[in-house]
C-alpha cells in the first residue's frame, strides 16, 4: 500500500462517443457506397432505411430512423434516434417496417450482440425489404454470412474491397422469424461472489455479459474485507456501473445505504433495472442513464449531492486520459467530508494520474492483477 499526493485541478472536454462508430471506416464506406449505387433515391431521403447500430452514415438523408446503444450517440446526431430496448417488437413498432436496414457490427461487443443487431434489424424490414451488413472476412465476416442466411435463407456478396465485404439478402418468402426471434432472446445469468445472493441476469451488448468480470470481483473482495471502514456510508454511488453487481453487492454490505447507479449503455441500465427487481432492492437502489455522473441539481441526482461515502467505478482505463478526467470531476460534488471514491484498474498510473490532476490524494492496494485506489479530497 502506497500514499500520493496531487497537484492542481485542470479543465478537460467530455467524454466522446462510444467506441466502435466511424462514418469514415473503410467497411462502412463500402456499406454507404453499395447502398446508394443501388437504392439512390432511398438513400437520399432516408425515407424507409434503418441505421441498426452502425452510427451515422455519409449519404443518408436525414428521414432516417437510427437505432442507438448509447446516449452519448444522441449528441450531434442528423437522424431520428430510437434507444435500444432488449424488447425488439417495441423497436420494430417505433421505427418500422423499413425496406433497407445498414448495420454495421460492433466488434468489440462481441459476436452475440452483432447477431442479436442483424436480427432485430431483420425482423423491422418489410416483405422484400434488404439487410446490408459490412464485415471483415477474415473478423467473423463469414460467420455473420451464415448467420444472415439462417434467417432469410440465402445471401449475397454485394461488394469488396479494402479487406471488407458487404453481405446482402432480402426478406422474402424463406425468412425464418421464428430463427430472428431466438437470436434476440439470448440472456445469460451468473452468479456474485456471495451465491446465496440471487443470480445476476444480462445479455448481448453490455459489459461482461456472460460472468462477473475479475476487475468487479477484486472491488467487491476490497469492499468486503475493509467493510468497517464504509459502514457508516449512508449514500453510496457506482458509476459505471453495467449491469449492476458493484451497486447491488454495496447494498447487500450496508443494509441501510441508498445506491445510485449510473451508466450511458441502454441496455445495461435495463438490465440492472431488471437485476434490482431481482434482488428486491427497490425501494434502495436507482439506476440512471447518463453519460458519466449527472450534474448536481439535476432530478437524477437528488438527494445524493454532498452526502455520498463511497463510490466504485470499474472504469474504462482504456480510454484517454482527458476522457477519464472529464468522468470522474463531478465526484467532488457528491462526496460528503471524507468521503473515499475506490476505483480498480489493472494499470493504475493513469488513473492515479487524472485523480492527482484535480488535487486528491489516497491510497493503493494492490491485488493480483489489479489494484484499488482509494481516492480522497481534503476540503
């Protein structure tokens, strides 16, 4: 365990977009340009067409209907956005039935949520309607293929280039809904630390999806263990939080904390909702959507600002330093004297860094793989 100390605070832009959306990527170029080479006036419009999951495209008219994971993807959008909801029919109705559908597949989350996007796009297409989908050959393009083909019976190469390829088929007479509807329902449940504790419930394009990640179990092995530190934490914040195991494990800890937990991921926020439930834990822990904490006054920060004892992230170290600065400031806001923000990661100069930039200092505790920071502000 080591002490640091911090410098002033900087001023750092928001966190941008999710990752995995380009509008100049090679493969959704491709995609954009089959599109409008066969469906010019279409396209033009944007009447009729679907952006499932792909970000916005060049050369769509601004009738389009976008379908988005994020809300950080409703900042500067040109088309109709419509959130993501693990009920597709509710999606369907909202924004269909379409007669061209673009996707492109989010790689980074996974094969499972590239085919639960095909497929709901798929069931939102009118008879005769097109899906277009562009993928890497050799990155689970032909897989995708097969998959496309499950449920419309065939499908086609439409174009290549640059290590893309864009695959096409169309809704006729040989789709199979009952195939769509499956892909859609995949769910997954895993277990906490604690298993007498009810199961965790998620699905295709959150965060682990399928198990508890080793990052969460260390924090939740920290909490824990040093439990009588933060007993006396009457309010208790997880950013970051997925699906949920950081807040409900907090509130299972100390039975008389209030949680607020808060992600920008739709899907997640529904799925916590739903692990909540699970866990009858209604009355004590709020899931909010936002990108990063909400700003104090704001309806979804009632009752925490200046009150908080504790707050976990599992962030996204991964991402630019600024990016994680522009997260973690508003904490200060919510934190109530001596108040501890305690954050895993498995490379901890960078946090340690952005934390030191706003003039907080701590504590580190190291753990195989990871360590937790124990992060405070002297007023």
């Amino acid at each position: 365990m080591g002490l640091w100390h911090g410098a002033r605070c900087v001023h750092h832009d928001r966190m941008r977009g999710p990752d995995g959306l380009n509008a100049q990527d090679p493969g959704v170029r491709l995609l954009a340009k089959v599109a409008r080479e066969r469906w010019p006036d279409r396209m033009a419009t944007g009447g009729g067409v679907l952006l499932a999951h792909c970000g916005e495209v060049e050369g769509v008219g601004v009738g389009a209907t976008r379908w988005i994971l994020d809300v950080r993807e409703r900042e500067g959008a040109v088309h109709r956005c419509v959130d993501t909801v693990r009920d597709v029919a509710t999606m369907v109705t909202e924004g269909g039935p379409f007669g061209l559908a673009l996707a492109w597949p989010r790689a980074h989350l996974g094969m499972d949520f590239s085919q639960w996007s095909l497929a709901a796009a798929a069931l939102g297409l009118a008879p005769h309607g097109w899906l277009l989908c562009s993928a890497r050959k050799q990155k689970g393009g032909k897989r995708l293929a097969a998959f496309v083909e499950s449920i419309f019976g065939r499908v086609e190469v439409l174009a290549r280039g640059g290590g893309y390829q864009v695959y096409g088929a169309s809704r006729g007479d040989g789709f199979n809904v009952e195939a769509a509807h499956e892909a859609c329902a995949a769910r997954y449940q895993w277990p906490l630390p604690d298993t007498s504790l009810p199961k965790m419930i998620s699905g295709p394009g959150v965060f682990s999806r399928r198990a508890l990640d080793d990052g969460t179990r260390v924090l939740l092995t920290h909490l824990q263990t040093h439990a009588e530190r933060f007993a006396d934490c009457t309010h208790v914040v997880d950013l970051c939080a997925g699906v949920g195991p950081l807040a409900l494990g907090a509130a299972h800890q100390f039975p008389g904390a209030q949680v607020l937990a808060v992600d920008s991921n739709l899907l997640a926020v529904h799925d916590m909702r739903e692990n909540i439930v699970r866990h009858q834990l209604e009355d004590r822990v709020q899931a909010r959507l936002y990108d990063g904490m909400p700003p104090v006054g704001a309806p979804e920060s009632a009752g925490f600002e200046g009150k908080v004892g504790l707050v976990l992230m599992n962030p996204p170290t991964h991402a630019p330093r600024e990016a994680l600065a522009s997260l973690v400031a508003p904490l200060r806001d919510y934190l109530r004297e001596g108040g501890v923000v305690c954050a895993v990661v498995n490379r901890p100069g960078t946090m340690r860094a952005v934390f030191q930039g706003m003039g907080a200092s701590g504590d580190a505790y190291d753990y195989p793989g990871f360590t937790v920071l124990e992060i405070r502000w002297t007023r």
